[in-house]
C-alpha cells in the first residue's frame, strides 16, 4: 500500500501544480477513498479522486485529462503495485489538444508556472515598486514578448482586477440606519413579539457596480493584444460575478459575436478555446461599422442599462464605410454612460489619427487609453474608478486637427 500511497501522493502534487488548490487535509482523505475503494476496477479509482480532490465544477476536464496522463496504462490494474508508479514523461507528440492539456503535460514534468504565493511576478495597478526584472516585463509590448514573457504576462493578467465606481440603484436592502422605514419587515418581526413593535425596521437604496460591457476587435491586426486581453477579461468577468457586477463581452471582426458565456467557465484554457471557438472570423478583416450597428441593434437594451462603462478594444482601422461608422458609433455614445477607446497604436508617442475610422470614432468616445503591455492595463484598472480623464483624447484630437 506504501506505492499506491506515494503515486496518490504524485498525482496530488501534479493536481496542485496544474492549478488545483489542494491541501493535506483533501490528499489525506484521497488515501483513505482509495484505501476503502480498493484497486479492482479503474473507475472506483477515478470516483475516489474526483470525489476528494475536485472542489469546482470548472476543474473536471483538467482532471480527467490529469488522471488519463498520469493513470496512462490500459493493464495498470493487472499489474503489480509496483507498476503504479509512472516516471516517464509523456511525449509533446502524445499530448492532447483538449483545454488545459499544455498545463497538465507541464505538471508532469514538474514545470508548471509558479501558483500564486510563488510566481516573483507581482504587478500592482501602477507597477512602480516591482522588481527589475518584472519592471522590464510590464513595460514590454505584448507583440514584442517571447513565449515565455506571455505565459508569466497571463497569469498577471488573469490576477489583475478593479471595480468600478459603485452607483445608487432604484432597488433597497435592509439597513440599520436607512432613509426609509420598513413598514413589511417591521410588521413581520412584531409577530414574534406578540404584535408589540419592538424596533422600526428601516431600508436604504443599493450600492452596485454598473455593468461593463466590452467590445472587442479581433482582426488581424489586432488578433495578438485581442488574446492578451481576454486573460484579462476572463479573470475580470469572475471578480465582478461575485460583486453583483455584471460583465458582457463581445468579439467582432466581420461579425459580431458574444462570448460572455464562455468566459463565466472557470478555466481559462477551456474559457478561451471556447470562446475561439464561436469566432470563426479571427484573424481576418475588420468591419467596426458593421460590428457597432448589430450591437445597437441587438444587444444595446439588454446591457447597456443602469449606467453601463463600453471598453471599445480596436486599433480603428475601419474599411468599409465610415458614414455608417459616423453614425454607429454616435449612437453607441449616447446609449452608453462612458466609452472608453482602448488602442494599441497609443504606444507610439508620435501616433496621429490620420486614418477616417480613427477620426471618426475619435468623436464619440469619453476617453482614449493605450492597451499594449501590463503597464497600460494596470494603469486603466486605476482610471477606471476614477474621474474622466480628457487630457489624451484632447492631445491625440489636435494632433488630427
């Protein structure tokens, strides 16, 4: 039992490494399931495991691509327990394609990125007191980072998270000290009392953060910080889920395309492939006009509601033409509480609007940010709770006049 233990143990740590947030106390009791369930049939070993060391619904496809790899022997039960242990590494031409495979191979091998508490990558909102090497890496264009710089700029991104300015709603909740009294909640307590009013209940209007609605360019000029940021976006759609802030993000090309579903999985390896997958026209042409006149149409009185922030993520570079983006894009101003552009081109200081669309959308958007390193997204994650800020959008506008 010693060498099913230690192998439990193995694919515990490789759980961990993948990810997972497994302590003691759940490998302990993977020991005992194992130990109870025995070795005759593999899937009594399965159940045991994902009985004690699966806590998310999000984590099941990492797992069974975890348990498959590790567990790989099709006569593994007929064998000794001595032939558990699995040592060799499994080779990048067998590794599956499915989500989250890339971290399951890496795990194996013991190479997976650091887990939070680990990582020496630590980027506040302004990223000014990090390390050197860090220093050098936030400031470093997405499209200019080698393999490695984009995998420790994701976990970055996926941890990075802000809020917006909470505002009054129509809706009350129940308050000590409230504007208003209760007269339901204060009737419905006297009644354990006797029907005596002990206390007058009061109510106050809720405090929420209004919704974020994201619009998203994922042409070919736009397809590399498109994928940096849905990291972002990912991590940011869960964050407001838990504050009541809803969060809805949509893709365009030459189509229109929601994935706010795929982004509310969990994992981000299988959040992102199946957003991937409902867009069929990434990395091809660009059609904002067209993009903005659908999302009025279908979308902008189901979100755009309660005081809703548009995130417009595009280099402007619009084709077709630009009447029609002159008046999607108005519209798209008027139905929205603030607009904020985000282009990659800001990172060049001498960046002139000389292209139509850019003009255009240049007069109907609150505020222009820069989107193209962790730098510019921390420093938005900052902006965004605060006042508008003119200042750039005025600058770049007398650079067009």
């Amino acid at each position: 039992m010693s060498v099913l233990a230690d192998n439990v143990v193995h694919f515990a740590r490789t759980l961990r490494r993948a990810g997972f947030p497994l302590g003691t106390g759940q490998i302990n009791e993977a020991l005992r399931a194992v130990e109870a369930v025995g070795l005759a049939r593999r899937d009594d070993l399965r159940a045991a495991l994902f009985a004690t060391l699966v806590t998310q619904p999000g984590q099941r496809p990492l797992f069974e691509q975890a348990f498959e790899a590790f567990w790989r022997d099709p006569g593994l039960f007929e064998k000794s327990l001595a032939a558990l242990l699995p040592q060799t590494p499994i080779p990048p031409a067998e590794l599956p394609t499915d989500a989250g495979a890339r971290r399951v191979a890496e795990a194996l091998r013991g190479q997976a990125a650091p887990r939070e508490g680990e990582t020496k990558l630590q980027l506040e909102l302004d990223a000014r007191d990090t390390a050197s090497a860090d220093e050098i890496l936030a400031a470093k264009d997405f499209e200019q980072m080698t393999v490695d710089e984009i995998a420790r700029a994701k976990v970055v991104l996926g941890k990075m998270t802000w809020a917006l300015p909470p505002r009054l709603t129509r809706r009350t909740e129940a308050a000590v000290r409230g504007h208003a009294f209760d007269l339901r909640r204060t009737l419905r307590r006297s009644l354990k009392a006797g029907g005596n009013v002990v206390r007058l209940e009061r109510r106050r209007r809720q405090l929420r953060e209004p919704p974020l609605v994201v619009l998203c360019d994922v042409s070919g000029s736009m397809s590399g910080y498109a994928r940096m940021c849905l990291h972002f976006l990912h991590g940011l759609t869960h964050t407001r889920r838990v504050r009541g802030g809803a969060t809805h993000t949509f893709l365009f090309g030459t189509r229109l395309t929601n994935i706010s579903r795929a982004l509310k999985l969990r994992d981000p390896d299988e959040a992102l492939m199946k957003a991937a997958a409902l867009t069929p026209d990434w990395d091809g042409g660009t059609r904002i006009a067209e993009a903005l006149s659908r999302f009025n149409r279908d979308w902008s009185r189901r979100v755009l509601g309660q005081g809703a922030v548009v995130l417009l993520i595009t280099d402007g570079l619009e084709r077709d033409d630009v009447g029609a983006l002159q008046g999607a894009a108005e519209r798209l101003h008027r139905s929205a509480k603030r607009v904020v552009w985000l282009n990659p081109l800001l990172r060049y200081d001498a960046f002139a609007p000389k292209a139509l669309g850019v003009k255009t959308l240049l007069r109907h958007v609150d505020e222009l940010r820069p989107v193209h390193n962790l730098n510019s997204m921390g420093d938005l994650a900052a902006a965004l709770n605060e006042p508008l800020r003119a200042d750039r959008l005025k600058a770049v506008k007398e650079r067009a006049a």
